[in-house]
C-alpha cells in the first residue's frame, strides 16, 4: 500500500494525533513509512508545508526538514517535470468536468480562464492527483490512496473542485487521516486497547 498525502492531513496529523502521541509510536512509523515511500509526499506539499500555521508541521516532523534525512531517502517526490497521464484528455476535464461553479466559469474570458487553469495544473492540488494517476498505472496490483481532509463540498469559492470530488471523477481513491492510521496495524495509541 502506497499513500499520497496532502498538506491538509499534515497539518491535522501534527494538531490532533501527535499530542497524544506521548511515547512517540506514531510519530516513528510516519517516519518509517515515509523512509521507505509508503507515504509520499511530492515537492509541492512539501513547500506548503514550511509556511502553513507558523510552521507547525516543521515543528513537529522536524526529521522532514533535516538535508541528512532528506539525502539519504530522497524523501521529496520531484513534480516539476510532471504531466497528466492523458493530457488532452485531462485538460478537457479541467475545462469541463473539474469546474466546481459552471456560472463562475462563464464570466471568465479565454484568457482569464486560461491563467487560472494553469495556476491550478501548478497546484498542489493537480500535482498530487496527477502523481496518483502515474503510481496507480505503475503499480497496478498495489493499493494507492490520496490522503487529504478536504471534503467534497465546494466552500471555498474556488473555481475548480475539490481534491475528493476530482479523484472521484478519475477514479483516485482517496481517504482522510484517520482512515490511513487505521490501515497501519503497528500504530496503536490508547483508544482500543482491549483487555
């Protein structure tokens, strides 16, 4: 099993779960699993990283940020040179199908929206779906999942969907935080212990 994850779940990892993660179970198989690419993080989520809620998430995974730690694993996922696995196809889509309000869209010029289709394809966003769809087709027999907090629900008034709304349409599994830890066995912090 392989896991993308997204800013989002970053910062909801080292809010919510490592403060209770008091002898440092979790926090050692995150590192693990990131160690041997079972969690992927690409370069674009790790820029968002350095800034988002004062640094929190370099507080608290500071091994992230070590030059030995990131040399010796290659840690970072490069996404600079990276396109979608059916680009005409996936740009129609942008145009077409990942537009999360059609009326905003519509009082956009060509070139407008031109701008904001190439802001987003620059995106975190659209960098870790398209990673998904090239893990997923290289390793077909392997589970990939998406990891991020995000919703469905178009709140932002963003021009394009949601992580989970576009994954649904190319078929990208994706699950939150809680559903990842679940699918680690080795990660176990009090909440069932069974007696």
């Amino acid at each position: 099993m392989k896991a993308v994850i997204d800013t989002s779940s970053l910062l909801s990892l080292v809010r919510y779960y490592l403060p209770f993660d008091k002898k440092g179970i979790l926090l050692e198989v995150i590192k693990r699993k990131i160690q041997h690419r079972d969690l992927i993080i690409i370069d674009a989520v790790y820029e968002e990283s350095k800034f988002v809620s004062q640094k929190i998430i370099s507080k608290h995974l500071h091994f992230l940020f070590d030059k030995e730690f990131l040399k010796e694993y290659k840690v970072i996922v490069k996404t600079d040179e990276l396109i979608p696995v059916s680009p005409v196809k996936f740009l129609n889509m942008v145009k077409n199908q990942f537009v999360a309000v059609p009326s905003q869209f519509r009082k956009l010029s060509e070139a407008e929206f031109e701008v904001q289709k190439n802001r987003f394809m620059e995106s975190a966003d659209a960098k870790l779906i398209m990673y998904c769809q090239h893990l997923m087709g290289h390793n077909v027999e392997e589970e990939i999942y998406l990891v991020t907090e995000e919703t469905t629900a178009a709140n932002d008034l963003k021009l394009f969907k949601k992580i989970p709304a576009i994954c649904d349409i190319l078929g990208i599994p994706v699950i939150t935080l809680p559903n990842l830890l679940e699918k680690y066995p080795e990660v176990d912090l009090g909440f069932n212990s069974k007696n």
